[in-house]
C-alpha cells in the first residue's frame, strides 16, 4: 500500500507518518524500487499512534510501550496523577472486590471546556489539506 492510501485510510498526514517513521514508532518496509510499502501491520501501529496522541501520550512514552519496557496502565495511571495533581480531576475510590475508582472533573477541570472547545473549533476551521 502506498503512502497516499495511508492517508485516507488511517486519517494522518503524509509529514506525520513520516515524522513518526523517523522517530523510530514505525518501520516501514522498501519495495525493490525502493518505495515504502506499507502492510496491515504498519496500519495497526499508525491507528495505535493516532489513538495515543489523542490520550496525549508522548513519543517517548509511546516508544517505551512499544518497546514492552513501559504498560498503558502505568502510563495512564501516572497521566491520570498529574491531572489530579493539577486540580483537573478528582479521583473517587471505592471500598469495594474488585476495587472501583472514578474521576471527575473539578470545577477547575469545567473551567478548561470552553478554552480546549474553542481550540478544537480553531484547528478544525484551520486545517491544512
């Protein structure tokens, strides 16, 4: 599959594959002409990465995960500490088998939805083709 289908079917620009392929998070495979050919494989990983990104996971964490040297539980868990840690979120524990734990956003956390709506607006309204 080549670059273009990439594209349109994982929905992340042609820079950003790119970018991710020299950051080492994707190993893409040469045809003889020397043309990146892209496999499932390769599409899985870029959907991996988008979903990530979106989790605001950074690449270097995202290389710690792929490398098994780091779980998403931790990486989440320890996201989910600084959020507390900033007075986003709140964390509800209940006394409970199995254990049971919820997160809310503070009034601090609301505070943000207007600002982070109006930035998604923006990069939607922005958006480079």
């Amino acid at each position: 599959m080549k670059i273009k289908q990439v594209e349109e079917l994982v929905g992340i620009t042609r820079k950003n594959i790119r970018f991710y392929e020299d950051q080492g998070l994707l190993n893409v495979e040469r045809a003889e002409n020397g043309y990146r050919e892209y496999h499932t494989a390769d599409i899985a990983r870029l959907q991996e990465i988008k979903l990530f990104r979106k989790m605001d996971i950074s690449i270097e964490e995202m290389k710690l995960l792929f490398e098994k040297k780091k779980s998403l539980q931790i990486c989440l868990e320890q996201h989910l500490k600084e959020l507390e840690a900033d007075g986003l979120i709140v964390r509800k524990v209940y006394p409970q088998i199995p254990p049971k734990v919820e997160y809310s956003l503070t009034d601090r956390g609301h505070s943000l939805m207007e600002v982070l709506d109006k930035l998604c607006d923006w990069g939607n309204e922005n958006r480079l083709p």
